[in-house]
C-alpha cells in the first residue's frame, strides 16, 4: 500500500491511463477527480462490500417468510 499527501488541485498518477485529482478537502471530506478510461471499473469500497453480501445471500436458499423475519416484518403478520 503507498500512502500520500496531497493538497487540493495536486494528482496522482497510476499507470499511464489513471489520474486521481484532489478537488477540495472540507470538513473532513475529500473530494476525488478519477480520470480513467471506460474499460477500467470503478467502484465505492463499500458498494463492492455490498455487492458481496448481496450475491451470497442470493446463494443461500430460504424461503420468503424467512426473508421478512430477518427484515423484522414478521412475514406480514400483526
């Protein structure tokens, strides 16, 4: 893993295709340009998380009654 500092309008580059830009830092947030070509996914870490969780559960078999109780809906009943 490479950690850097960078500034507001500085860059990074990765490979010769991929340029990451800091646009602002506020309030504890940073703001990201990814100038990449189209070929190249980019994803939110924890969309990806989510993704995973989503295909494994997709995996398990349970029936739709045991998929609201793990909602807390109870399967609809009162």
């Amino acid at each position: 893993m490479l950690i850097l500092q960078r500034k507001a309008g500085e860059s990074v580059l990765i490979g010769e295709e991929i340029e990451v830009s800091v646009l602002s830092v506020e309030a504890g947030r940073v703001r990201l340009a990814i100038q990449a070509p189209r070929s190249v996914a980019i994803l939110r870490s924890e969309l990806k998380t989510a993704a995973e969780v989503n295909r494994e559960a997709a995996d398990e078999e349970a029936s739709p009654l045991a998929l609201l109780d793990i909602l807390g809906d109870g399967g609809g009943q009162a």
